[in-house]
C-alpha cells in the first residue's frame, strides 16, 4: 500500500512538491489557521485594544488595493512551493521559522488583543463588493502582528539570495511583498505597527530556523509521519542520520 501511495505522489505531486516536505508544508496552513481562528474565538469577549497611530489616521482608504490583498494567497502558495524544492534541509530550517513565528502571533493574540475602526464602504462595484465581504467574513481582531504581512515576508526571505530561482522573481517577491503592506493600510485591515512588528517577527523567525538546531527536530517529526504513509524517507544522506 505505502509502495503504491508513494508511487502515486512521484508521479503525479512529487515533481511540485518533494515527498519530503508534503506533510509540513500542509502544516504551514493548518497551523496558521488553527492560530489564526482559535485565538479570535478565544478571545471575543476580550477587551480589544486600538493601535491607530496619527499616521493611520491619514492613510485614506483605496477599497481598489483589495485586489492585491487576495492574490497575495496565491503568492504565498507559489514562494512556499518554491522554497520546498531548495533541498530537505534549507526546507525545513523555512518551516521552523514559519512556525516559530504562528507561536510569537499566538502570544501576542492572547496577551495584546487588538482592533481598529473599519470605514463603511459604500461603493458599488467589485472591488467594493469583496471589500465588504472581507469586512463581514474576518473580525477586525488578530491585527499585530499582521499575519498577512508576516508571510508575505516570509515568502520573500525564503528565497532571498537563492540563486536557483531568477533574480527578477526574488526583486518581484520583495516589490510584490511590500505592495502587500501597503493593501493592509489602503484597505484598513492592519496599522502601520502591524506591518512593522511583521517583518521583524518574519527576520527573526529565519534566523532562529537557519541558525540553530530546532529544525532538526521538526525534520524528524515530519519524517516519522513521511515513513508511516509513504513507507521511506527521500532525505538526502546528511539528513538520514537523524532518524
């Protein structure tokens, strides 16, 4: 049965996503969302504090920078593949910062809750329609730090100075991540401090992952897990040795 799954996934998954990595990156999402939607639930009947700095204040608010606001999904999906596909090690060394950094949102969605006063959007039109939509289907809650920016971060850093990857997609990623940060603040969904503590959460979450040992840790958790569905490790021989 293993032979045949794992037979299956190389031929029809395993050359987008190494067998390796299918389990954590999987975990990358269900990790966030758990996060994500267990802390708003938690915490709704918790005094909510407003961050809204004088800078917010004159932001005005451009429902069109929506559109970016929503493709950044697919962004985030096509960089994590990508940074998959560097090597076992580089990956996991990736998914243990991207980790680290759901437990630091945790932390800071449990002990500082916080929220802003949304605009009423008034508009007609799609743009507006999905504004509206967006407004009605995610709580202003969970905004510092701002998950949005903090993966869209996290998406550029992966590949940073990955010459296997063209220089034109690693300059697009880091353009593309920082017109992320300026649809939170057009939109009105995050505050400027949002998008501050995101890429200093995001640069520390890498660090952390790449220079020190936790990732081997969470190679080996997803590595049990690789062998009891697809019967065997295709880990290198440096990575072999910690199982």
């Amino acid at each position: 049965m293993c032979s045949r799954l794992r037979q299956w996934y190389e031929a029809y998954i395993g050359k987008i996503i190494p067998r390796y990595a299918f389990f954590s990156l999987i975990f990358c999402f269900v990790f966030n969302s758990c996060i994500y939607t267990g802390t708003q639930i938690l915490m709704r009947d918790a005094r909510h504090y407003d961050l809204t700095t004088a800078f917010d204040k004159r932001v005005p608010f451009v429902p069109g920078w929506v559109t970016i606001y929503i493709v950044c999904f697919a962004f985030w999906a096509l960089n994590y593949i990508l940074v998959t596909r560097e090597g076992c090690e580089e990956w996991f060394k990736f998914a243990t910062g991207d980790y680290i950094s759901r437990i630091i949102c945790l932390v800071f969605f449990v002990f500082l809750p916080t929220t802003n006063i949304r605009p009423e959007v008034t508009g007609n039109g799609i743009v507006y329609d999905i504004m509206r939509f967006i407004y009605t289907a995610d709580p202003a809650t969970n905004l510092f730090p701002s998950i949005h920016c903090l993966v869209s971060w996290l998406s550029y850093t992966g590949i940073r100075g990955r010459k296997t990857i063209p220089l034109w997609y690693r300059a697009f990623s880091c353009i593309f991540a920082i017109m992320v940060f300026a649809s939170t603040q057009f939109t009105k969904q995050h505050y400027i401090a949002d998008v501050i503590a995101s890429v200093i959460i995001a640069e520390l979450c890498m660090y952390i992952g790449k220079h020190t040992c936790a990732y081997k840790k969470v190679m080996k958790v997803f590595g049990k897990a690789n062998i009891k569905v697809f019967g065997e490790i295709n880990y290198g021989e440096e990575e072999q040795e910690y199982f």
